[in-house]
C-alpha cells in the first residue's frame, strides 16, 4: 500500500463543519496515514486567523496593554472546536500553560506555534490518530537557519513506528528547545519536510481552491485550472506572489520526487492541480503559457552610464551599496549600458533616499530614474521556451491595454518574462496578458 501525505490548510480547519470535511477526506483513503495541519483561518470574509489573534496578543504585551480579550477570543473559537467535534483534549491546561507562558514572556514564535499545535491536538482526537508534535524534530540552528537533514532524520525516526499520526505545521525549535516558526504559509513546508521523511508516494495539499489556477481568482474572474505544472514554474510563480503553496515547500518535494497535489476541501472530487518534476510532451504540445502572478509595492532604480559595460566591477559596487543597507535585491535586469535593481518597498525601511545618493556617491552615473510603486507581473511557462511571438504577444496586449512598461526582465531560464508596471496598472495588465494568451 502507498502512503499519502495530508496537509490542511487554514480554511480547511476554521471550525467544526470544515473538520467533519477533513476527516472524511482522511477516511476516504487508507492511504492517507499523515495528517499535517495549520491554524483555524477566515471562516468568512472579515474573520481573523487564529495566527493574526495571536500575534496581536504578542504586540499588545509588547506595549503594555492588557491581551486577554484577545486571547478569550482564540480561546473561545477552540472551545467551540472541541465541543462541536466532541472530543476532549484538555483544552483549559493547555490555556493556562500558554498563558503562563506568555506572562512569562514568550516569544513571538512561540505564542504564533500555539495555533497549530492546539489545532494539531483537536484534529488527533478527532482522528483517532497519534499527535506527534514537531518541536524536536523541524530543526533550526541557534541563529535560526533551517537543518534540513537533520530535520528529515529526526521525521523519519519519529514517525518508523507510527501508523498515522497528526502533526502541527508551521514551526519546530532551535537546540535550546525554544519554539521557531516558518515565516508565514509555512505549514506547506513541514507538510513537504513529513511527505520527505515518509518517502511519501504524493503530498496532498488541501486548501479552498480546485488547485493552482492560471492567475490569481481576486484578480482575473475564474481563471482556468492548472492541471499539471512543473517544480521550477510553480516555484516562479510562488515566488512572484502566487499564494497557493509557500515557494520554499517546493524544495522537500522535489528532493524526495514526490509529487505535490493541490486539492480543494470543499470540492474532493475534483483532481485540483499535480506538480511533478518532469514533464513528459511533445515539443509545442504545452500550453504557451502555465500562469501569471505578481505582486506590488516594488521599487526599481534604473542607472545610465556610457561605457558602463566597460567599467570593471560597476554591478559589484550597486551591489554593495545595498548590501550596506542590507536589502536584498529581487532583480538585476541590465542592457549595454543600463542597468536596473529592483527593490521590495517592504526591504527599504525609508532608506531610498539615502541609497540612492550613496549610488550616486559611488557610481556617478550620467542618469539615474527611481520608479517608486512598481507592481511585478510574471508570465510562466515551460511552453515559451523557443516559442516566437510571445513576448511580441505579452507587450502588444499591454500596449493595447493602455498600460505603461517600466521594466522587462526575461528569465535565464526561458520560462519567465517580468514585467514591472505602475501599482495601479496591476489588475488591468494581468487581465490584459490573461486574456491575450488564454481566450
Ligand atoms: P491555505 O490556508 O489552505 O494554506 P492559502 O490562503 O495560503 O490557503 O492559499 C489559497 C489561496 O491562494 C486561495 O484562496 C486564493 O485566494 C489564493 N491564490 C492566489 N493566487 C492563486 C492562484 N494562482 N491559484 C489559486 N489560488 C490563488
Ligand atoms: N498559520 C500560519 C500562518 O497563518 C502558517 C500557515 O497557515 O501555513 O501563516
Ligand atoms: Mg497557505
């Protein structure tokens, strides 16, 4: 018999009704003997995440002001969870534990961790499934840098003797013992590290969508389904914005060649979206295009200079003019004498301006152009490849849409063309590529 990996997103176990969903998806095949969970997300448009709640008791210890009917709130919608399923998993000592804790002065990561292991803990008993929880076994260093296979050893050995268990996603802990989490949409991750760790033969992904759809459902109306889509575009997209799975979830699966299947808890039956590492078609027999996704708030500074191309060392010393600001840079698109850095308003910290004259300062370009409130758009496919016209196809649609190119940026890999625009051209440019290559 195979084993099948189970991960349930936020919405999958806001409450009660969606749990009942989750059991009969487990139920439904013996094959699904590891279950992975996140916190309780938005049962409704306006509702919160149990993971928000939580942080925001963090923030209002950190200022001083009084959290408990915040944290009443987080407790009363675990209360709920517990009677409604019928289960009773001890929920008020493991209220007091936390509170003690947070008195104490728990970490953000710690109080965050609580939403998962409480959740992890209601959905076992629900189950009848073992709760293994993660701390001990997702291992960090004690800067915090992620131990990959030290983590897969200890998942393995953990989880040899257990025939089926369920277990918190979202974070593990550093040698010391204390708790460290992801960042945020990271119970995709541990779902991947489990589905490594148990040579899983798929890792199922279930969230509130019929898998990955071409472009983001809060932009373009019904956008079609992916059905099959490779590791490397679905790590384009995820990176670009594309929300479905964390991009770094993607790294387990593949090292395993585990297959990822996007599912949707609310629709079982349909076969959501397959994410594999090869694709075995005919040359030209792939759509053009697999999805578009972006996001905005960017910032790219654009730098002339004659002659740059000649200049030794003149990309290094851009580069480190960030790196003494410390912000990462997201591109690097350059022409002769050109070039650009892309930059996310978040990373900027209110340095702009003072990057901006230190370039000035050190590089003494002829030119420089800052466009602030940029949007990035990818357009991703393992089709575009050797492909004509599809870049001619992309810009004339933009064009005829009335939106403005401030950037292109094609991809080394052929399967990616960027393209940055004004913040407020974002919806009508992805609706605009949409269209052009989809209908
Ligand atoms: P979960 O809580 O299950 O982890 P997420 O909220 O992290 O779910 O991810 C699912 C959401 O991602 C969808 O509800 C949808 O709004 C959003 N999304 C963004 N881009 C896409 C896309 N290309 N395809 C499908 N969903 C997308
Ligand atoms: N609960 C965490 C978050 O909201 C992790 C996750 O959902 O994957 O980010
Ligand atoms: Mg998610």
């Amino acid at each position: 018999m195979g084993v099948k990996v189970a991960k349930f997103g936020g919405s999958s176990v806001a409450d009660a009704i969606q749990l009942a969903k989750v059991k009969s998806i487990v139920e439904g095949d013996p094959e699904r003997k590891y279950v992975v969970v996140s916190a309780p997300g938005k049962r409704f448009s306006g509702d919160s995440k149990i993971t928000d709640l939580l942080y925001l008791c963090k923030t209002h210890i950190d200022h001083n002001v009084a959290y408990d009917q915040v944290f009443q709130v987080v407790c009363d919608r675990y209360r709920a969870i517990e009677l409604n399923l019928g289960v009773n998993v001890g929920l008020e000592e493991e209220f007091r534990i936390i509170d003690e804790n947070l008195q104490k002065g728990a970490s953000a990561d710690y109080i965050a961790s609580r939403g998962e292991y409480l959740t992890a803990k209601l959905t076992a008993a629900y189950l009848g499934l073992e709760f293994v929880d993660t701390a001990g076994l997702v291992q960090f260093d004690k800067h915090g840098k992620f131990l990959n296979e030290e983590t897969n050893r200890a998942l393995k050995e953990a989880l040899a003797g257990v025939d089926g268990a369920v277990l918190p996603g979202f974070y593990g802990s550093v040698p010391d013992g204390s708790i460290k989490t992801f960042s945020r949409g990271g119970s995709d991750i541990t779902g991947a590290l489990v589905a490594r760790a148990v040579e899983a033969d798929i890792y199922e992904n279930w969230t509130d969508v019929s898998g990955f759809l071409m472009a983001d459902p809060r932009v373009v109306k019904d956008p079609i389904p992916i059905e099959i889509i490779t590791y490397v575009e679905l790590r384009e997209l995820s990176y670009m914005g594309a929300g479905v799975l964390h991009e770094d979830a993607i790294y387990p699966a593949r090292a395993g060649n585990i297959p990822i299947n996007i599912r949707n808890t609310n629709d079982p039956q349909h076969p959501g979206t397959i994410i594999v590492g090869d694709i075995d078609e005919p040359a030209g027999k792939s759509k053009v295009i697999t999805g578009i996704a972006g996001h905005k708030d960017f910032t790219v500074i654009s730098i002339y200079k004659n002659m740059m191309s000649g200049e030794a060392g003149f990309v290094r010393r851009i580069l480190s003019v960030l790196e003494d600001y410390g912000v990462v840079v997201e591109h690097l698109p350059s022409g002769i004498d050109t070039l650009s850095v892309v930059l996310a308003n978040k990373n900027l910290n209110g340095k702009l301006e003072e990057i901006t004259e230190e370039i000035r300062r050190r590089l003494q370009p002829d030119r420089m152009e800052v466009f602030e409130n940029m949007a990035l758009i990818a357009t991703v496919g393992r089709g575009m490849a050797r492909r004509m016209g599809v870049s001619a196809t992309l810009f004339t649609a933009l064009y005829n849409a009335g939106v403005n190119i401030r950037m292109i940026d094609q991809g080394s890999s052929e399967m990616n063309i960027i393209v940055g625009v004004e913040n407020s051209d974002f919806e009508k440019a992805v609706r605009a590529i949409y269209e052009a290559f989809v209908e």
